[in-house]
C-alpha cells in the first residue's frame, strides 16, 4: 500500500498479546471480556487482533462500529455500550445482540422493535453505583427490572456498572458489592436469574489484579488497556502489554530557524486563544502536516526525547526540532505516541491513513516476552 503522511500505524500483534494478556486474568477470575475498539472506530485489524486474543464478546458505543464488526464475520456477540437512543431502536436491535440499559422508556421500545424484527434482544440494566454517567439509582433498580421482566422480546441477562469515565469515581470491593446487591434484589423480586454482573471498563482491571474483585462480578468491558497497555486509574503501562500499538508519522513542510516569540501586536490566535510565549531565542522550528482538525494536541507526545510541540492550528503542529537527536530534514518522518483523547480524534479523521503493521510476536515464552516488553514501553515522563 502507498504510505501517505500524516498516518496511523496500527500494530495489531501487539494488541492480541495485550488482549491475551488481559483474557487471562479475567478468565482466571471466572470472568468473561468484552473488547472495545470504539476509540479506533472499530478497526478491522484491532478487531481481528483482540479475536485472536481470545475475547469472548465484541463491545461498542456506536452502531455504526457494530455495523463494520458484525461485516468481519467474527462469529461472537456483540454489544452496544451507549445507552440507545429511541429513535434507533430497529437498527439497535439489529446491529447489538445486547445493550445496557438505564430507562424503562427505551426498553419497551426496544422490546417493540426486537418483535418486529422477530429476534430476542438481551438487556444488561445499568446501576449507577457512584460515577453520576449511567445508570438506574440503585433503589429504583428493582423497580425497573420487575417492570422490564414482563416486556415479551427481552431477555434480562443481569446487571452492570461503569465507573471511572464522568466522575472518576475508582472501582471497589464496596461498589462491586454494592452492585451484586442491587442484583440480589432484583432476583429475589423476579425470580429470575440475571447470571451477568458486567464490573466495569479498564478501571476494573487493578481491583481484579489485586484478587480482591468479589467472584460475582463475571464480566468486563475493556478497551483502553487492551488497546493502548495502561493502568487507566493513573495511565502507567499495564504488567504485561505493550504501550507502542499505535504510531502516528507526520512529515516536515517547513523547516526554519525563528524567534520563539512572535513580532508585531498581538491579539488572539485562530482558536480565539491568547498565548503566552516564552523567550529562548533563536530555535530551529520544524511544521509538520497534522493539526486541531486531526487529533488532540495534548495527547501527543513525541517520539523523539529532544523534539517539543510549541503549537499547533487546524492543520499545522510547530514543534521545536533544536535538540532533535534523530535526523529533521524537510520531507522527514516524525512521530508521535497518541493518549487515548489523542487517538480517538486521529482514528476519527479520514484525513489520517491507518495502516496495520505487523509483528513478529512470539507469544510461547510469556515470561521472557514480558520482560522485553516493559523495555520496549515508550516514556511517557
Ligand atoms: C468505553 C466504555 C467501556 C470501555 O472503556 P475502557 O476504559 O476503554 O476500557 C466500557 N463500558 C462502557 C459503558 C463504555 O462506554
């Protein structure tokens, strides 16, 4: 394939081993994973990685993503994470075997929909154990799964929570708990079984590591740390994955020796922003060819230890290239680690080229694969 710059390269050996890695634990638990690929737009390749990986279930926020998985052919279920909207119920019901839920409203209307279409659609009702993002309140929760347990085209397979994504709000043996509670309840008044207890996203996975998740919790939606290797309670590498599975390359237009601070009057840039400039004088500043339009400037943190982003418009990043210890010519490669804002934006910009890159993994000896692994971990410090 021709390689065009800016582009997004994609190492999908090196989420399968993440995957694999994070499998492991939750199956050791007696859990089951759903991978998430929602912040690259459900890549085929980081699809097919984390089905190598041994993910039981598919899981996205968006319907569209499940379109394009449910066209791979991987022959496992799917999810919708988001709640649905009414007004895509029929594409709702046709494109996730399962949503999370939080509104009586909505699942009467999917109910509907799943009739018309002539399928059974599997519901997980949210609890809102503390986050304030989603999420029934827990003393309404038996409420709305007695009401929901009459409604024909349903199944109500169990109960979940997210936590850490609104209010930061970390995952404990008291949330866990107060979630498997809730559960109880909701079986004791319905008699039904509602075997699922969906934990949580990435931020579940330090509390199963530690041994202390309560055995009830059997199932977790996990994205960033299959797909970027970090601990998202505090971003650090996760024991056992890698953090370089995404490389963004741009290209030098422009490579020029200038004041670091601009000449003339100013008033605001491009973004309605007035920055302020520090004096160093004279810098060799090199432009690259990404910008606002493509991806969250915050989030990328450049390969190169003497390169620094000085700023950046809709579609040029300035960067100070002095200290550069690799090559800067115009026309040169240069490139970037994205955060997790970083590549949800690039993934999303049909400007960027995403390309997978593979790798030689060899996954039969963990240990010492592990060890080369935290070797290979960018810096983020
Ligand atoms: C995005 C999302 C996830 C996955 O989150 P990660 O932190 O990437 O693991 C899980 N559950 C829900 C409801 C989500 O929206």
């Amino acid at each position: 394939m021709y390689r065009r710059t800016p582009r997004l390269e994609i190492h999908p050996d090196r989420i399968t081993h993440n995957a694999r890695t994070v499998v492991r634990a939750a199956h050791a638990h007696g859990g089951q994973v759903a991978g998430v690929g929602k912040v690259c737009c459900a890549h085929p390749s980081v699809i097919a990685a984390m089905v190598a990986g041994g993910v039981d279930a598919l899981a996205d926020s968006r319907i569209i993503n499940l379109m394009s998985i449910s066209e791979q052919g991987t022959g496992l279920p799917t999810m919708l994470l988001r709640i649905p909207a009414p007004s895509a119920a029929a594409d709702v019901v046709r494109c996730a075997d399962v949503t999370l839920n939080s509104g009586l409203p909505t699942l009467r209307i999917l109910s509907d929909a799943a009739g018309q279409a002539g399928v059974r659609h599997g519901v997980i009702v949210m609890v809102d154990v503390g986050d304030l993002r989603e999420g029934v309140w827990p003393d309404q929760a038996v409420d709305l799964v007695t009401q929901a347990a009459s409604l024909p085209h349903l199944d109500l397979l169990g109960l979940g929570a997210n936590l850490a994504c609104y209010g930061g709000v970390i995952p404990t043996v008291d949330n866990m708990r107060a979630l498997i509670a809730v559960r109880d309840a909701c079986r004791e008044a319905t008699g039904l079984e509602l075997a699922t207890l969906s934990g949580g996203n990435s931020s579940s996975l330090p509390l199963l590591a530690s041994g202390s998740m309560p055995p009830e919790i059997n199932h977790f939606r996990i994205g960033e740390t299959i797909v970027l290797g970090r601990n998202v309670l505090d971003r650090t590498p996760w024991p056992g994955t890698y953090q370089n599975t995404f490389h963004l390359i741009t290209e030098i237009v422009e490579l020029e020796r200038k004041p670091s601070v601009p000449i003339g009057d100013r008033g605001q840039n491009a973004f309605g922003e007035q920055p302020e400039f520090l004096d160093r004088g004279t810098r060799l500043r090199a432009i690259v060819n990404i910008g606002r339009q493509d991806v969250a400037i915050d989030g990328l943190t450049p390969i190169d230890p003497g390169i620094s982003i000085i700023g950046a418009s809709s579609d040029h990043l300035i960067l100070d290239v002095q200290d550069a210890v690799g090559e800067v010519r115009l026309g040169a490669p240069v490139g970037f680690w994205p955060s997790y804002g970083a590549l949800l934006a690039l993934s999303t910009s049909p400007y960027v080229q995403k390309v997978a890159v593979r790798d030689r993994i060899d996954n039969s000896t963990e240990l010492g694969q592990m060890m080369s692994l935290q070797m290979e971990a960018p810096s983020l410090s």
